[in-house]
C-alpha cells in the first residue's frame, strides 16, 4: 500500500507540474523558473547553493534556469560583500507582475484539483502527508 501511495503521490506532482507547464507556457516560463522566482522573492538575497538545497535540483539545471530567469530580466545578482565568489539573487519589479498572473493561474488549477474534496478531506490528507514526510525525514537522517 505504501508504494501504491509513493506512485501516486509522485504521479500527481508530475500531472500538476504538467498542467502549470501548459498555462506557464503562455508565459515564455517554465515551472522551473517559477519555482526559482517564488524562492528567491521569499528569501530576497538567497544563494544559487541556498536554492539547490530547497529545491533538491543540480547545479547545471539551477544555472541554465537562473542565467534565463537574469536575461528575461525576472532577477538580478549582487555579489555578496563578505565574499565576492557568492552571489545574491534578487527578483526584479517585473516579476512582480508575472508572479501575479501566475497565482491567478494557479489558483484556477487548484480549484479544478479539489473539485468534489471536503474541506475536512483535504486537511486529512494534508495531516497525513506531513506525517508521511516527516518519517521519511527522520529516516533518511538516521545513521544506519
């Protein structure tokens, strides 16, 4: 039952991601990217290194995303002056406007997602998903 729920759970990010990809394309951005711009305007001034630890990604794949995200004018780096090897990233006014569009967007996704769910059903499964993680957390950081 518990691969049945790690199959699942892992097809319906990938069906999600799926579907944003499909509005974001409008856009001229990739999921990828909005998951970069949603990091970095929640923590004004995170490091490329920062932002590989959240998003579990390599560092090819977060530097092709942030040298886009930089030409398309969504974010800017300053280099750190503690240690001019580091650089901060920052999000541009005119992201601003696109991360707007996109919750519209995402808010109409997440409507059509919990169609026919309960308040009470979400926040369940919601509870049951933190339990879930947080054992696979404390598994993987046990030395075994």
């Amino acid at each position: 039952m518990v691969k049945e729920m790690c199959y699942k759970l892992n097809r319906s990010s990938m069906l999600y991601k799926r579907l944003m990809s499909k509005h974001l394309d409008r856009l001229n951005i990739t999921y990828s990217q909005l998951m970069v711009l949603r990091v970095a305007s929640q923590e004004p001034g995170i490091t490329a290194k920062e932002i590989l630890m959240q998003m579990d990604t390599d560092k090819a794949t977060l530097s092709g995303v942030l040298a886009r995200l930089e030409r398309d004018n969504y974010i800017y780096r300053v280099k750190n002056e503690k240690d001019k090897r580091i650089q901060n990233i920052f999000v541009s006014e005119g992201s601003e406007k696109l991360c707007t569009e996109v919750s519209i967007i995402e808010k109409a996704c997440i409507s059509d997602l919990i169609k026919g769910i309960t308040d009470e059903e979400a926040e369940n499964f919601i509870a049951i998903l933190d339990r879930f993680i947080e054992n696979q957390v404390l598994k993987i950081e046990e030395n075994f």
